[in-house]
C-alpha cells in the first residue's frame, strides 16, 4: 500500500505570522493621546513678565484655569465601543463590538483601540488608512510560540479584556465547525501553513487531538495520531488518549475489539481506506482499515499483514515456523 503523501510538509513558525504585525501595530512607540484638557492648555514658556503686568498675567492663569476645569469628559464605554466599532466595520472584520478600550495612538498618530466582540475573537483596531485588524487569538499564539523559543521574549501589544483572553472559548468553536466530535479542553493558534492558511491546535478530554486548518472553502481536520506521522507535533495529546481513540472505533467491531489497544500508528491511505496499526495488551497486534467515517472494514492480524503497508512495526512477530527452519 502506498503511503498518502504528506500535507504538513512544513509548518511556517514564523516571527511575525501575522502578516505585516509589526508593522501594524506599530506600538513600540505606543503613546497615550493627549487629552482633551491638555489641549486646552497650552503649555507656557519662561519669560520676563513686566511687575506691571502682574495683574495681567494672574488673569490668564485664571482663565486658563478655568478652560481646564471645563474641559469635556473622557468618553464614556458606550463612546468607546461605538468609536472602535467604527474602525472594525471600515477594516471589514465581522465584529459587533460589545466592549472596547483605548489602548493609545501609533507613533504615527493613529489611535489604536481593544476590542471585545459578540462572538469569535477579539481584535487590537488601528484606525489607520487603511484601517486594521489583529485577531487576539493570533496574537496569543504567536506569544506563546515566542516564550517557548525565549521566555524573556517581547511579545508586543497583547489583548487584556478578560472575553479576549479566553482562546479555548474561539477555538472550541472552530473546532466544532471542523466537525471534532470530543470535548476540547485545549486550543491555541499555532502558525500557518505553506499555503498561508491559518491552523489551530485542540486538545482533548481522554482522547486524541486535531489540527484545523481554515481553507478557504472551510475547515480542515488532522488528528494527531495523523500529524505526527507528517512532521508535526502535538502540545496537547498523548499516546496513551491515541490509543483510546483507536480503542474506542474499535468497540462497533468485535474482532477488532478484541484488542485492548496499547498503542496506535497511523500508516496511511489509500482508495480503500485509512489504515492504522494497534498494539494490544495481550501482546498480539493487528491494523484495521477504516472507511471515511472510521467504521471497521477490515481486521488483519499483525502474523499476516506484513504486505499490508510493510505490516506491523510496533509488534514483534515471531517468524513463521517454515522461515525458522531454514
């Protein structure tokens, strides 16, 4: 059986895989804008100023004063998310601001905003021309892959509303879009693919994980036990929830259940199926070949299946009595 192909001949970690972000952002130089009642008082230089003048001067200063004192106030929450609002509709990202914060300007004066959204992720907004939108989930995973390569690593302008923080809330929701069917306990952003297309990582309760990759005609599933197999790597599965994945598929089968499996390897696929190979407990192993929906079509037992994929590798099987012999 000829082994399928790789997709994830490379997943692209880049620095900044969130395209231009740097750039975007733009917030080394964050500043906070001045405010309204700065403005309105301007700032005075030394000078000489004439005793006779004194009474003069005491007067501007009053005046002043009182410029200051009414001065209008700082917008309210409402202000806010009707301004970020504003900026997320222009950068034609799918956001009903519910809540919104002014993070400051960009050292080129645009003022840059926090925002909170009904559903899906949040964003930083850059009322820039043209304006911008960074995804909070992006940014999250790009930090967390930065801090893993350097801990003391500068990440940048990270989301703070607690809605924004919450990556498992946005990715979950993905997941169930891409069709997993567990409970995902787990999820992050982890790069983009050759093809610039984004990919999640979930995690699962007791059983094996995903990668999910949006295309642009949907979603993409890979379970785990498939991507380590094609150069990648999983935070959040183990062997051992592999294996109870597999165990699991298993139980519709009674020849196939009955191995307790131990380990499980994906081998593969082809025109009649996906193969995977199962060490079970008692010792023995076999490799099933499911259907596109993971029922058991075919059980081989590990002592006959050496032509099937190069046969089983994570079983010991003895010779046959006749090569022994020899």
């Amino acid at each position: 059986m000829e082994k399928r192909s790789a997709f994830w001949r490379e997943i692209v970690f880049k620095p900044h895989f969130v395209a231009a972000l740097a750039a975007a952002l733009a917030l080394a130089g964050l500043s906070v804008p001045a405010t309204a009642q700065d403005a309105a008082a301007p700032a005075i230089q030394g000078q000489d100023v004439a005793p006779q003048d004194n009474d003069r001067s005491q007067e501007q200063t009053g005046r002043n004063r009182r410029n200051r004192n009414s001065a209008p106030p700082p917008p309210t929450p409402e202000e806010l998310a009707q301004r970020a609002q504003v900026v997320a509709t222009a950068a034609n990202v799918n956001c009903q601001v519910t809540q919104a914060s002014l993070l400051g300007q960009t050292d080129a004066g645009a003022l840059t905003y926090e925002a909170a959204c009904a559903t899906g992720p949040g964003y930083i907004l850059i009322n820039s021309t043209p304006p911008q939108a960074i995804d909070c989930v992006l940014l999250a995973g790009q930090a967390q892959i930065e801090r893993a390569r350097d801990p003391a690593a500068d990440v940048g302008t990270q989301c703070v509303i607690p809605q924004n923080t919450d990556v498992l809330r946005v990715v979950s929701v993905y997941a169930t879009e891409a069709g997993v069917t567990c409970t995902v306990n787990e999820g992050a952003s982890i790069g983009k693919s050759r093809e610039d297309n984004l990919i999640y990582e979930v995690g699962c309760d007791g059983l094996d994980g995903a990668w999910l990759e949006r295309l642009p005609t949907g979603w993409k599933l890979t379970e785990c036990i498939q991507v380590i197999t094609q150069n990648g790597t999983c935070r959040y599965s183990t062997a051992a929830e592999q294996a109870a994945t597999l165990k699991a598929r298993f139980a519709s089968n009674a020849e196939a259940a009955a191995c307790d499996v131990t380990q499980g390897r994906y081998m593969g696929a082809n025109a009649n199926g996906s193969f995977f190979e199962a060490k079970c407990a008692a010792g023995n192993g076999v490799i099933v070949r499911f259907n596109p929906t993971f029922e058991v079509q075919q059980v081989y037992p590990c002592e006959t299946a050496q032509r099937i994929g190069g046969g089983c590798t994570l079983t010991v099987v003895p010779p046959a009595p006749e090569a022994a012999a020899q």
